[in-house]
C-alpha cells in the first residue's frame, strides 16, 4: 500500500536527501517553523523508515550509503559534544607527580597547562619511562623538561567536526588529542574509543523520539 504523504511531508524528505544528516532545529529554520510543528511530520516520517535518527546527528536518509553516511555522520558531530575529561598537571609540578597522576587517574597521557587552564604541552608515560631509565631524581625534575611543548603538540578545537578529530589522530599517531577551547584551554581529550563508542551507538540506531538534536 502507497504512503500518502502531505505536501510538507514530501519537502521535508527531500531537504533531508540533500542536506542530511540533518538536525530537528536546521530542518525547523529551513522551513520556518518551530520543532513543535514538525515533530508530527518527523514521526511519520521515521515511523515509516522513510527517514532514520540518530543522537547527535540528527534525521538521514537510509537509502544513501553506508560510508558515506557513516562519514557524513561524523562531520555533523562537534568534538566538544563527545569529547572526555581532560588528565592534566599544572606547569612547575616535578615528574615524579606526572607519575603519580598517570598511575592515579589510569592514564597514559598528562595535558600540562598554566593557571588559566591554558595548555603549555604534552606528557606521555612514554616520555617519563624515557627519563626514568636514566635514573634522575624525578621529584626535582619539572615536567616541563620531560614535555611535548605547545608548537609541536596536534590539538583540537572543541567546534571541530569528530571527522576533522579523527584525521588529526590518525596523522599524529598519538593514543589521544588535547581539546582546546579558543586555541588555548584545555577542555577535555579526544581519542579512539570516542569514536568507537561512537558507531557503536550508530550501529544499535540508538535514538529517543523527540529528542533528536
């Protein structure tokens, strides 16, 4: 049986082949109307697998292919809707407490930033083992002479696409990617399990009606 469609219905699948992934408040701004008023149209068209959702993403078309949308997906999604909790060391602090950090809060990389948050460098587990094997006294070695200093680190700005993020990680060759707001404050860090975690909720179409961004 055909599915008869309205006329706002028929438009509203036609914004989402060409522009989707799509969010509910861009397809409301396209066509002037609140979230309220299309939410209607939106659930008709989900319902009948015309349209699909996804958190952080918005509505699609499942009829364009899977790596395309995959990747379309994943230029919709900013860094600083899925980024995690920063590990960091306040500048001045010796190595001996970068170790201490590392091993309390399970990490293998240490953001070393100023009083403002701001980020001066890098410290990975790898750096201090490199240090270690020499046998110096950790406790009188500032972290700043064992760090990755701010021109030579790869960072992310919180407005980055996940797409631009995992690029980046991928050229680094680094385990995770500070986030940094404005180019200057360490926010949180970025890595290969965010993304991950990422298509796994993709893949389950994990999504509450309603409440598609």
């Amino acid at each position: 049986m055909a599915i008869r469609l309205s006329k706002r219905q028929r438009e509203i699948l036609k914004l989402v082949k060409e522009k989707g992934p799509i969010t509910g408040d861009e397809i409301g701004e396209h066509f002037r109307l609140t979230r309220a008023t299309l939410r209607p149209d939106l659930a008709v068209l989900t319902m009948t697998g015309l349209l699909e959702a996804r958190p952080r993403v918005g509505y699609y078309y499942p009829g364009a292919k899977t790596g395309s949308l995959v990747a379309q997906m994943l230029e919709t999604i900013k860094v600083r809707d899925v980024k995690a909790l920063p590990v960091v060391i306040q500048q001045g602090n010796s190595a001996y407490e970068a170790v201490v950090t590392l091993f309390l809060e399970d990490s293998s990389t240490l953001f070393v930033v100023d009083g403002k948050g701001h980020l001066q460098g890098v410290l990975t587990s790898k750096d201090l083992l490199k240090v270690a094997l020499g046998k110096p006294d950790l406790r009188a070695m500032p972290v700043e002479m064992v760090m990755t200093r701010l021109p030579q680190v790869i960072w992310v700005d919180e407005a980055d696409s996940v797409a631009t993020a995992l690029e980046k990680l991928k050229e680094s060759q680094v385990s995770c990617l500070p986030v940094l707001k404005d180019g200057k404050r360490a926010t949180g860090r970025f890595d290969l399990s965010i993304v991950l975690k990422l298509l796994d909720e993709m893949a389950q179409g994990y999504f509450e009606e309603g409440e598609i961004l």
